[in-house]
C-alpha cells in the first residue's frame, strides 16, 4: 500500500516539474484575437508556452505549432487592452504600479492579499470564510511569494482548492527580500544584491508545476519600484504591476473602482480584522470582480 502511494506521489511530481523556464517574446492570432507567447518551458518532454490574451487579460498553459509563431507587431499590440494597461501602470513607478481600475465602473471593488513571507503557522482562513458565507463565491487576486509557499503548502493546497474563491494569481517574487534596516530606496527589489529575472521567473515556475496558472499581474514587496524596474515588466517581462489605494490597514477606505490590499499570511491582522467590520457595509454597496475586469472593456 505504502509503495502504491509512493508511485502515485512520484508519478504527480512528474508530471508537473518542468525544466528551461525561460522568457519568450513573440506572437500569434487566435479567432482574430491577437495572443502573446510570453514564456516558454519543457514539461514531460515537450515544449510548453505561458501564453496571453491581450484582450481579457487571461493566461493560458498552451502547447503550440511553432510554425504559428511569429515576431511580435509593436502596432498591432498597442492597440490592445493589455499594452494600454501595461504601460499606463509602469509610468506609476512612485506608486509601485496601477492602484485603481482605468475604466468607468458600476460599484465594483476589487480584493487583493499578499502572501509574504511569514514564520506564522496558517493564513487568514477564517477571513475567507467569513467573506465567502456573506458573499459567496469571490473572485480574488493573491500575490504570493516563493518563500511563502515553501514554508506553507498545505495552506497552499488548502487554498487553491477553496471551492468558495475564484483566484487570480499574482507574482509576488521569489524571496521577497527585505531587511529592516535599510532605507525603502536600498531594499526590497531595490537591494543591490537582486537577481530581477530570478525573482520574477522562479516563483511562476514554482506555481506551474504545483498545478496553477501564474497571471498577468506583478506587486512589488512594499510596493517599492524605480523606473528601471518597472522598464524590465513592460519590456522584457510582460507583466502588469498592481499597486492599491485601499490598503486596509493604512487606514485606506475602499471606494468604487478600488485595489484593496490585506495580507493573507498573519502578519497584519489589523487590516484583516478593520476590512472584516466593514464587509456588512461594502457588501451592501459594491460588488467584488476579478482584477482581470478593473483593466478590460
């Protein structure tokens, strides 16, 4: 029985891992929508694409004729929800990125939590449930750290498989690097010492093999960034950061079109605790939606 469940386990790991995670920058056409090959892997020996809507919005795990790809037309994507949003959100490098939707909204708000790294057992389940038992079933976007994961993954399981959330994942880095005793302008990605690309790439490789699709979105650790960072999202990693101007626990009161931002992990439950006195109230007022609908017509 024990060497059955060994073979299962063994025959899973398998068939996630992937190797040569690598970026990729080209282009193809689907039903007259434009498609972007973002990133490129092998996986069970063959080669694998992560690839982008550049209508909604959505990524897609894709094995594709190489044949159909073809070099990316810089006029053909601009015109394209996706670069409008990408470029609009990497001007904002004082904010860490767009902190509200760029589009006229009808009581909409839209729910963030970062999974930093954390020593604290367990996340902001009983949050979750709260939320989900006033409001059913909610769309929500985590950011989420590699460090958080690899100290946390039967809360990550428990997490994926909620059947009461609809999840956006978001990039939240590899190491999520900081140190208290340094200067915002020298830490988090700003450090000296950070590997942009190691960062940026390894945390989605993590999520694809555990199963998950990684988004289209990025959040800086302390919502920190220069202009040189967020140059590398819009040029070489065709990623779209987020920032908030609800972070709860600054005290940042939600209204329509709003970024909130709680933390998941345990290290903040203030904001856990003010945003679940205020459910009653906002549940009444607004609706939660995807982040994907905060950026498309």
């Amino acid at each position: 029985m024990l060497k059955t469940i060994f073979l299962v386990l063994c025959a899973g790991l398998h068939l996630f891992a992937l190797e040569n995670y690598t970026l990729d920058a080209r282009q193809f056409w689907k039903d007259k929508t434009l498609f972007l090959v973002i990133r490129r892997f092998e996986q069970n020996d063959r080669i694998r694409y992560l690839t982008l809507n550049t209508q909604t919005l959505q990524t897609q795990l894709m094995n594709l004729d190489e044949s159909m790809l073809e070099p990316i037309a810089p006029r053909a994507l601009a015109q394209t929800p996706f670069a409008q949003t990408l470029n609009a959100a990497t001007a904002l490098w004082q904010k860490g990125g767009i902190d509200h939707a760029s589009r006229r909204l009808d009581a909409t708000l839209f729910l963030t939590m970062d999974l930093c790294p954390s020593s604290k057992k367990g996340y902001e389940s009983e949050f979750l449930r709260t939320l989900t038992r006033q409001n059913g079933k909610t769309p929500i976007a985590v950011a989420i750290s590699s460090a958080w994961l690899e100290h946390h993954e039967a809360e990550f399981e428990a997490l994926r498989n909620d059947p009461n959330l609809s999840i956006t994942w978001v990039n939240h880095t590899h190491t999520h690097f900081y140190d208290r005793a340094l200067p915002d302008r020298k830490n988090f990605m700003l450090h000296q010492g950070t590997d942009v690309q190691a960062e940026i790439l390894n945390v989605e490789q993590r999520l694809i093999e555990k199963g998950v699709t990684p988004s289209v979105f990025f959040r800086f650790p302390g919502l920190i960034a220069d202009e040189r960072l967020m140059r590398a999202l819009r040029e070489h990693y065709f990623l779209i950061p987020l920032s908030a101007d609800a972070w709860i626990a600054k005290n940042q009161r939600p209204e329509n079109g709003s970024l909130i931002l709680i933390h998941g992990n345990k290290n903040e439950p203030l904001g856990i605790d003010m945003l679940e006195h205020m459910l009653p109230d906002l549940l009444k007022r607004y609706r939660f939606q995807a982040i994907e609908e905060a950026f498309v017509p």
